[in-house]
C-alpha cells in the first residue's frame, strides 16, 4: 500500500477481510451487508485513514479562552440506551447528571437523544441551532458519520472511534489499572485471570494493556485464558456453562464492578467463595455491598462536567488538534474486615 496515496476499497477489503462490494455497500450506507458487518467494515476504514482525506485544519496559533463568557443556545447530548448504559445505571446516570449539572450552571439549553438514527438527527437537528454535541458511552460509527457531516463541535465521554476524530474526555484507564495491579502485586499475589470483553469498550481494553504491561514489568509469568477476554465474558453465567475451571487464580481482575459482581455470583453457585478462595477485583466503584477485594473510583460526575467545559473550549477554538482528557480515578482496596482503605499510589513515590 503507498502510504502517501488514498486509501482504497479493496485495501479496506483485504485488511476487513470482505468483498469489495460488501466495502463499498457499507461506506456508501446502501443495504446489502448487516449493521454487525457494516460498523466492522467502517472502523476498519477509519483504521486506515479512509475519513481523513478531507482537507486539515488550519490553526492559526492563537487559543481563544471559554470563560468568562455568556453562553446561550442549545447542546445535544446523544445517549444512546444500550444494554446497561442508561440514567438507571451506577455509572452512566452520574456521568449524564455531570453533564446537563454543568451545562445549566452556563446557562444551556439540553436537548437529549436516547435513540439516535441518522435519518432521526437530520430531519430534527438544525446545525444552526446547535452550539455542540456531547455524547455518553458507546455510539455507532455509522451515527458519528452523520454527525460529522453537520460540522458541529463533539465532545465524547469515555469512548473514542478511529473513523471519527473529536475531543474525548476518559477516566485514566490506564494508569489506574496500572496502581491498581502493582498493589496486588505488592501484596503477594502472583496469579490472575482478566475478565471482560477486551473489545466491548475503549476503556476496558485499555484496563487489559495496563493489567498485562505491569505484570510484565514486574516479570510475573501470565498465561491468560482467551474466553475470559473475549465476546463469552459480557455475560459470565453463560462463559461458565463452556468453561470448566481447573486451577483457581488468586486473583480475577476485572474489567468493572458489573462484571466482578456477576462474576461473584457465578463463582458462589460454585461453591467458590469470594473472597476466602480467590479474590475478586473490579473497576469504577458501583457496588460498594459486593466483597470486591479492589477497585478504582471515578468520579463519574467529574467526567461529565469536564466533558462540557472541553465543548465550550472547542467552540472557541475549533480549528486546534482534537484532545484526550484523562481524570484520575482512586484505587480502594478493603480489607479482610470488608472496610474500605483509599489507596493513593503514586509513581516512584518508593511505597507499596
């Protein structure tokens, strides 16, 4: 492939592994291939660079400050209701009350789509009328395109896709599952199993690559189990009806408390008992009742109120390079007793 030249359909058919005619179908929104295989062919795309053959921004050099200033119009907060990503959830709800907290406080206009559908947003949204749009959790890469053709300021919260670039706004995945794992380490244990699907969100593969560097570093010798990780594990109940255990880990890290939660559960109907056979760690701290041994709180409202200001900072500024905002989570880690003991571990500080 020439690098300096435009992307082609078959190379997005070979690297997708389709025909060029299911490629071709799916860019141009025709039927003839399925929603599954048209969001594949379309990050594929944007993998490869396909959507960004439009010309650059061009900034000038000067940033321009949102502050200070009085704002007024409308934001669409898109917020699409799948699975348990809902204003119900642990999770998303303070997520969603961060963001219409803060955009009252600046005195917006909210206008919130649960069900978003590209034919939905253009018969009802007027680019005009918009100030900017925030989304919350995962949207489809089909949906981001039509967004993108409305040339309006998007902010993302907690969700990235390579065939869209906007500014983003994620806990520090990272560097939290990072902590999170050295203090397992620290404290003796030296055999786990990661649980979640690894390509379920950006964040839960980003907890993946943290959990599997530091025990590198730490040269911890891991042999992970393929179905923990893979498609089987959204729903644990049905990955043990397939998955007979052998030996137990120490630890099961898991992507989120949901998962850890579930996981529990399964393990009890067992008789495997959580945490005086094996421990259990989560992500997120949305179940402060469940014996999980560790997990990492976000502050989730914080997420949302900074995913208004870096909107109204891209307002301002809309021809500068698209940013990721990273908030700090706090590891937790309870004790035998069930209490919770905040960790703050910081790197090189020389303490375990």
């Amino acid at each position: 492939m020439d690098m300096r030249g435009k992307v082609t359909i078959q190379e997005i058919a070979d690297m997708a592994g389709v025909s060029k005619f299911a490629v071709s179908r799916a860019l141009s929104g025709k039927s003839g291939v399925s929603e599954q295989t048209r969001e594949m062919i379309l990050r594929v795309a944007g993998q490869l660079g396909y959507f960004k053959n439009q010309a650059p921004k061009r900034f000038d050099g000067e940033l321009r400050d949102a502050e200070d200033r009085k704002w007024t119009g409308t934001i669409v907060i898109l917020f699409p209701n799948i699975r348990y990503q809902n204003r119900e959830s642990s999770y998303w709800g303070p997520v969603f009350d961060g963001v219409t907290a803060r955009l009252s406080q600046k005195g917006l206009n909210v206008v919130t789509l649960t069900e978003p559908s590209g034919d939905h947003m253009f018969n009802f949204l007027k680019p005009e009328a918009i100030r900017g749009i925030i989304t919350i959790g995962s949207i489809s890469t089909q949906v981001l395109l039509d967004i993108g053709q409305l040339e309006i300021p998007v902010v993302m919260v907690d969700h990235s896709d390579p065939a869209y670039q906007c500014d983003t706004v994620f806990a520090d995945n990272f560097e939290c599952m990072r902590e999170l794992t050295t203090k397992l380490v620290s404290k003796g244990y030296r055999s786990f199993q990661f649980v979640g699907n690894i390509s379920d969100a950006p964040s839960f593969y980003e907890r993946w690559l943290a959990f599997r560097s530091t025990l590198e570093n730490c040269q911890i010798e891991h042999k992970q189990n393929p179905l923990l990780i893979g498609p089987e594990a959204d729903e644990p109940f049905r990955l043990f009806k397939y998955w007979p255990f052998g030996e137990l880990p120490e630890v099961f890290v898991c992507v989120n408390d949901v998962i850890a939660n579930f996981l529990i559960e399964e393990l009890a109907k067992r008789d495997i008992r959580v945490p005086e056979d094996c421990a259990v760690t989560g992500f997120d701290k949305t179940h402060s009742d469940s014996p999980i041994l560790a997990t990492v709180d976000v502050n989730k409202e914080l997420l949302g109120m900074r995913a208004v200001d870096q909107l109204l900072w891209r307002i301002v500024n809309p021809d500068s390079a698209s940013e990721k905002k990273l908030i700090r989570g706090d590891v937790v880690i309870r004790d035998a007793f069930g209490s919770a003991v905040r960790e703050h571990v910081r790197t090189g500080d020389g303490r375990s």
